[in-house]
C-alpha cells in the first residue's frame, strides 16, 4: 500500500487488512514523505501488528515508484494491491481466496465484487466485478466471458500468485491506471481464475482521482496498449481480430457515453440544487422546452460523435495493428461543445423565468 497525505482514510485501510480472518500475510506500507500526520498513524499501528512493515520513501518518489518497491519486498507466494482510500469489508475474503486457490492449484488468481461509493458524500454508485460463472473460470471461459464483456476484475478485490505477475511483466505503468487491469485480466485469460459472487471491498470514487484524470486520446492509447502486450503474452492463444473488434467498439461506446452521462447528469443536478422544491413544481411545464434545446443541438453533436469514433479507432490501429472494426453495433457518444452549448442555452432560458442565481 503506497501512502501520501491519507491521514483521513488510512486506518480505515489497514483495519480491513489486519482483521483478515487469514492471519499469515505480511502488510507492507510505504509512506512518500505525508505531511498530514499519515505516517504517524501508520507507525501506532505497526505497534500493535507486528505484520506491518513501513517504509519511508527518503523523498517524494510518487505512487507508481512506491508500489513497484513495495512489489520488489513482498515475499508471499500471493499478492494483494492495496489503496489507502480503498478498503477491504469482508473479514473472510483473504482466507476464502487461499482456500479456493489450494482447492484449484492451475487457477491464477481469485476475485470478487467491489462497491464504489462517491468520495465526497459517501453515496454508493455501483458494484463491479463479474463473471460469467461462479467458482473455477478456466481460460477458454474467461477469454469467452471477457469478449462477450462478462468478465470484469476489480484490483481492489483481487488476490494472484506472484510468480504468474511476474511471467506476465508485472505492472507496466506505461499503462497508467490500466497497470492493474492488465495483470488482472491477462492472468486469467492465460490460467484462468475464481470468481466468489459477493461484495467484499470499498473503492471510492472522485471525479480527480488517478483514472478519472485521463483524457480520451490517453484512455485509448493505454487500452491499445492493454491489446497489444495481451496478444504479445497469449502467443498461440492470443485472440482473434474479430474478438478485439469487439472489444474495441463496445470500450470506445462505453467510454464515451459513460462520460457524456456523467456531465449530464452532473451538469442537470448542479443547476438544480439551488432551486427549491416549489420552484421545481413551477418549472415542470417547461421541461418539454428545455429538452428541444438539446434536440436542436443533435445535428452538430452526431458530427461530433463521428469524429470522436473515428479518433479511437485510428488509435488502436497505430498502436495495437489494423483490425476491421465496421461492425459496431452502438453508436458512441463523446463529451463535446454540445453539452456545454446545451447547458449555456439552458441557464439563460431558466434565468428569463426569474431564477438568477442559478450556476
């Protein structure tokens, strides 16, 4: 667990590791250089558990320079990435995955579901991790589910033999946040993996973290990476250029609706928590209206979604090579100038209905 500034989270954090119901794990901890009062914390709490080792970075070396040394000192035979604003909820979740996995020696690894919550009012999201299956997913049935988007492994509920990380590279952050997606994903489409259908992990989730920083092009060119060093890895296995087809429409559909979504439904509820409930029963007939706006916009917005589309694709084919990718079935969606023209649009329709201290 890399640690910087996270005196609010941590002890949460540590608690869910060290009220593991498996007692033989070692938790290591590697504070770069916190200035809130985190190490301190840290330091009480290896007072108590002496399984916790704590490693102070001389000077500021970053989150991914910290990992890769906490990676190099870890000595179990299996690996647990931890985040200090993540935490583990299941007591059981260490000691169910050693068990599945001695009950299945060709598995690579085990995983769960992870809820995500809002880190700013604590609201929860969503969960995510899935399987096709539970229990053993060998790795026809994980490179199966995986294209037909069934598989999906949370970092935050996962646990892998460390020798299979090693063979796959380890975490290349040349990946950036897809670092852990990679080894989470090629690992069981290689040796296939467990599935325990149940919550037993936290990750909070902001709209500056790590991930949601990424721009689209950078999105795309992590995730063409992702394909190509998985094709690189899976050799004879590797899959076909119909399965990455696919997979390239639905993640560019994905990634580009999920954020269009996201600044409209951000955007709709900032502008209405400042008017008041009988405010809001006045504005009803005038909905139908609002939502033209957003009509008249369409045409310029589809040119929008066509540009964006064609951006992704010529991505994945510089970096991960040619493939046909004409048989998408979704349209993707792109967080564009129309949005923003929408909402501008919006605002000065409300304000002439008197309500000026709107957003």
């Amino acid at each position: 667990m890399p640690v910087y500034n996270e005196v609010v989270n941590i002890e949460r954090a540590l608690n869910g590791l060290s009220r593991q119901t498996y007692k033989r794990i070692e938790i290591l901890v590697c504070d770069d250089k916190s200035t809130d009062g985190t190490k301190e914390v840290v330091m009480r709490f290896a007072q108590k558990d002496p399984r916790l080792q704590i490693i102070s970075n001389a000077r500021k070396l970053g989150a991914e320079k910290s990992f890769k040394k906490l990676y190099r000192l870890a000595s179990g035979e299996l690996f647990y990435g931890a985040a200090a604003d993540d935490y583990l909820t299941d007591n059981n979740f260490f000691l169910s995955a050693v068990n599945a996995l001695n009950n299945n020696p060709k598995a690579g690894g085990c995983f769960a579901k992870t809820s995500v919550i809002d880190r700013s009012t604590g609201k929860k999201l969503w969960v995510m991790g899935s399987s096709s299956q539970c229990g053993f997913l060998g790795k026809s049935e994980a490179k199966k589910a995986f294209f037909e988007n069934k598989l999906f492994v949370p970092g935050t509920s996962s646990v892998w033999r460390k020798k299979l990380i090693d063979q796959v590279g380890g975490y290349d952050f040349k990946l950036g946040p897809q670092a852990d997606f990679f080894v989470n994903h090629v690992i069981p489409l290689k040796h296939g993996a467990i599935y325990l259908d149940r919550e037993v992990s936290v990750m909070r989730k902001s709209m500056t973290s790590y991930s949601s920083r990424a721009t689209n092009r950078l999105f795309f060119v992590r995730h063409a990476l992702f394909e190509k060093k998985t094709n690189a890895y899976l050799e004879q296995d590797a899959p076909s250029s119909v399965m990455w087809a696919f997979w390239r429409n639905s993640l560019i559909n994905a990634r580009l609706n999920i954020e269009l979504n996201r600044v409209v439904y951000y955007g709709i509820e900032k502008s209405l928590n400042n008017i008041h409930e009988w405010e809001k029963d006045a504005l009803a007939p005038y909905l139908k209206e609002i939502m033209q706006i957003f009509q008249r916009k369409s045409h310029s917005f589809n040119q929008l979604i066509k540009v964006q589309e064609e951006n992704a694709h010529e991505i994945f084919n510089r970096i991960a090579g040619q493939i046909d990718s004409s048989s998408s079935q979704a349209t993707p969606l792109r967080r564009a100038s129309f949005a923003g023209q929408a909402f501008k649009e919006i605002r000065l329709f409300l304000k002439k209905l008197y309500f000026y201290y709107l957003p």
